[in-house]
C-alpha cells in the first residue's frame, strides 16, 4: 500500500514530466472556442467583401475587438498543443522531434502575438 | 497452419474497414491539421488589415476568388465536424456516453451537426451578400 496522497501520485507524470496540464489546458482552450467559434464564424460571414474602414469599425463596435482577441488567443493555444499531440505521436528521432516542438511553439506564439497586434493596431489606429 | 483457436485477430489492414468511431478519430485530428492551415490563413487575413487599406483589399479580394471560397468552405467544414466531435470528446472525458450503442449515436449526430452547420453557414453568407 501506498501512502502517498493522489495528488502527489499525479504530479510530473508523463514523457514531458508535466503531468495533466497539457490535457487540462486543451480542454479549456476547447471549451473557450465552442462560443467563440460560434461567434467568429457569424462575425466572418458578416465580414464578407468588408473594407479597411467597414473592418475598423466592426473592431470597435461592442465587445468585438475583446472577443476576436480571445478567439484568436485559444485558437492559437489549442493549435499549439495540438499539433504538439501530433509531433510527438509520428516524429520519433529525438533530434527531429525537439526541433519540430520548438518551431511548431515558435510559429504559434509568432502568428498569435502578431495577430492579436495587428488586431489592437487596427482598431486604435488612425 | 498456426493454431489461432478462438482468440482475436489482429485486423487485416488492407480488407479492414474502420469502424464510425475509428474514421471520426482520424478525421479529428485530419480536420485538426487542416484547421492549423487556416488559423494561419486566418493570421494573414488579421495582419493585411494592420498593413493597410490596400493590402487589406488584396486580402478581401483573395478571399473572394473561387479557389479561396473552396478552401474555406473546406476549413468551415473542418471546423464544425473538429468542434461537434469535441463536444463529443468532452462528454467521454466527463466519463458520459462511453458505451459503443452511444458511440455509434453520438458519431452519427456529429456527422449530421457539421453538414447542417456548414450549409447554415454559407446559405446565410450567399443569402445575406450574394
């Protein structure tokens, strides 16, 4: 018999020695996406054939610039860990694999910052 | 002749045809990937329009070309069969709906939500922009 907690039991488990986190954060990435998606494909629609101005404007009307932010945000997170699932599954030379996890890190942490500023820079631009 | 007696086989990989839940798992992760193309068509799209009102124009009049209208009709698809079938992944986590009479319900449902989604989708966009 064990005495140690469940918890303690939990901790660190895994090949990245990170436990239940990267599950737990796809989860909740895929929770904040079922609204969000929801909203950004009505909002998308509503966009079609919309000009640089008609674009801003939308920005700034409600809640849009927040919601696009957070979209764009889990969007990229999810990617991320996602693709992470898939790297580690098919690419199994440890060179190959280490190299593919930073750049498939890099590349959404690149995409998702500069969209979120291009996003701001839009909607509080002249 | 290898004695097998009554135990399973293992499947036979050419004549096997995968169960509902065996293609919707592949097709999770498929449409998955698919989606990480257009979360980057998607950053393009954001990072025209910081670039300015000429290169936001170039973007929406890319969008509007036949080929770009197939690829996100593709990507409309990919999200909603990738966003019902998570809900599907959810309700397992929560430990709901694991028997296989349920599996079998729960893979057909997704698969009638992304087509009715999809079609809602751009019936609305050709409906209200032609």
């Amino acid at each position: 018999m064990s005495l140690r907690s469940d918890l303690g039991r939990v901790r660190g488990l895994g090949s990245a020695k990170e436990g239940t986190s990267h599950w737990w954060a796809q989860r909740l990435t895929a929770v904040a996406l079922l609204p969000l998606s929801f909203w950004f494909v009505w909002s998308a629609i509503n966009l079609v054939g919309v000009d640089h101005i008609g674009f801003k404007n939308w920005l700034n009307e409600n809640a849009n610039l927040v919601l696009m932010i957070l979209f764009v945000g889990s969007l990229f997170y999810h990617m991320q860990l996602g693709l992470q699932v898939v790297i580690e599954d098919y690419v199994h030379a440890e060179i190959k694999k280490v190299t593919s996890l930073v750049l498939n890190l890099f590349v959404a942490l690149f995409f998702g910052v500069s969209s979120i500023v291009a996003l701001l820079k839009v909607a509080f631009g002249s | 002749m290898m004695n097998t007696g009554n135990r399973p086989l293992s499947p036979h990989l050419q004549v096997y045809r995968l169960p509902l839940a065996g293609i919707l798992s592949f097709a999770h992760r498929t449409t998955g990937v698919a989606l990480a193309l257009g979360a980057l068509a998607l950053a393009y799209w954001i990072n025209a329009a910081a670039y300015g009102p000429d290169a936001f124009y170039q973007a929406q009049a890319l969008m509007g070309h036949w080929f770009s209208r197939l690829l996100l009709f593709g990507w409309t698809l990919s999200l909603f069969f990738h966003l019902c079938n998570g809900i599907r992944h959810l309700f397992w986590d929560a430990g709901i709906g694991l028997e296989i009479e349920q599996v079998n319900m729960s893979g057909w449902l997704v698969l009638i939500g992304t087509i009715l989604l999809t079609l809602l989708s751009w019936l609305a966009g050709y409906g209200l922009l032609g």
